[in-house]
C-alpha cells in the first residue's frame, strides 16, 4: 500500500532531514520552466526572488542574518487566476500534493502544495492580499522567473506590522536595484506611487515604513558606510517621488481620517 503524503509546516521538519538552500533554488527554477511550457505562468515571490534577481548580493543577504538555519521555508509563486485550473494537475504531475484545507478556505485566492522535494509550495492567484492588496494582473510577464522589483518591495511596504527580516529585504533592494520610473531591471517608483495616490492607507503603512528601513540600518553590523548611503539616499528619492505625486480625490478625502479609523486589513491566516 502507498504510504500517505502528511503536511508538515516547514519549521517542523527536523535539520537534517531539511533541502538545503541550492534545493530550493533549483525546484524554483524547474518549477516555474515547466509551467511556462504548460501555458502556466508562475513567478517567485520572497527571498528566492531576491536569490533570483540579485545574484552578486546572496553573500551579503545571508550574512545580514535575515534568513535563519533553514534559509528558506517555502516556496511561494504569483499566478494568474486564469491558471487556477491548470494547477492542482500541473503540481500533482510533479509530485505535490493539494492541502485542502487551507484550499476549503481560501482555494480561490491561494493554493499550498506539499509531499515533493520542497515540504510546501504557496500559490497566490492574481493578487497578495494582506494589510493592502497587491495587484499582479497583467504584471507576471516582466521578468522570467520573478516577480518584478516594485512588487517585491511592495509586498514588504505593505506590512503594517513590519519586522526585522521585511526591514532586511527592503534594504537589499534598495542597495542592489536602481530606482526609476520602468520595470525594466528596477524598482519602479512611477507605478509605485500612482497606486499610493489613490489609496491613502497603502501610502500612510508604506511610507511609514520606508522611514523604518532607514532607522534600522545602523543595527545591521554588516552593511558599510557605503552601503547605508546609497540606500538612505534611495529611500529619500522615494519618499520625495512618493510625496511630489498628484493625489486623487479618493485620496484627500481619506487622509481627513487619517489613523482615527482602521486604514488596513487584518490579517488572518489558515494555520
């Protein structure tokens, strides 16, 4: 008799038994090439995506001390909703399982995959959807393997309790990734804050959060004088380009409130 596949939250599973980080990496890579063949578009979110768009910084990441023995915990892809039916048999061909009951409750929205040579796979459909949404529609094309640089670095400015290892990634972006107004090779502020314009509570956690990353830096040993003037300067340019943007009506209006009513979403989670 086969023997049933049990899901494991990453952090159960003991060290030894653990993929190493070029494992993680490798799947990462296969994974996302194979859907593409299949008409599946999916992209890496995460510190793999930083592994992926910053090779010549891995050294520097790993030695901020943001990832921890395991280095990575998952995998965890963008993927357009149109592809929700492809997945579930796409995974199982490779090995995966569906775990279905985080898929009862939010199976439209997100799938996690287990039993293959990653112990779990998150897949987001069309948007991450936490303190503020993060839209991915029409956005999944521009870079083979990954989500783009201003959709990683909204993902952490989104975060409205953010801590020390989104303050870390956050910097290694600023550091390695220029700021302009294209998606190509860079962070884009132009998309950026078009979206900040038009919703005032993305802006206030982001914003707000941008100033944090500057505050920490002097407690990561590792970064040089150098390192935390060239992202102090980045992380002024943005908040500059951020401020200097027209704002919509939506936006004025909202900013009356201010913080005296909720401006986010709480975040609940399955596990």
């Amino acid at each position: 008799m086969m023997q049933q596949k049990v899901f494991r939250l990453p952090k159960d599973i003991p060290l030894d038994e653990y993929p190493k980080p070029e494992e993680y990496l490798e799947e990462a890579r296969k994974l996302t090439e194979e859907a593409q063949k299949q008409g599946i578009i999916l992209r890496v979110m995460g510190p793999i995506a930083l592994h992926f768009h910053f090779p010549d910084y891995v050294d520097l990441y790993r030695r901020m001390e943001r990832l921890g023995d395991r280095v990575f915990t998952d995998i965890d892809y963008a993927c357009y909703g149109k592809c929700r039916g492809k997945i579930v048999p796409f995974f199982e061909k490779q090995g995966y399982e569906l775990e279905k009951r985080a898929a009862m409750l939010s199976g439209n929205t997100r799938h996690i995959y287990f039993g293959g040579r990653i112990p779990m796979i998150d897949v987001f459909f069309d948007k991450l959807d936490y303190n503020h949404p993060i839209d991915y529609r029409g956005r999944l094309e521009i870079h083979p393997y990954c989500v783009s640089m201003a959709d990683l670095m909204l993902q952490k400015l989104q975060i409205v309790q953010i801590n020390d290892k989104d303050l870390k990634d956050a910097m290694l972006l600023f550091l390695a990734a220029p700021v302009s107004d294209t998606d190509k090779e860079a962070i884009n502020a132009k998309y950026i804050a078009k979206l900040f314009s038009d919703d005032w509570g993305f802006y206030y956690t982001a914003t707000t959060n941008l100033k944090k990353i500057t505050e920490a830096m002097t407690g990561v040993k590792v970064l040089t004088d150098d390192h935390r003037a060239i992202i102090a300067a980045k992380v002024d340019y943005f908040l500059k380009f951020i401020e200097d943007s027209p704002k919509s009506g939506k936006w004025k209006s909202r900013a009356k409130a201010g913080t005296s009513k909720p401006w986010y979403q709480e975040v609940s989670d399955w596990a």
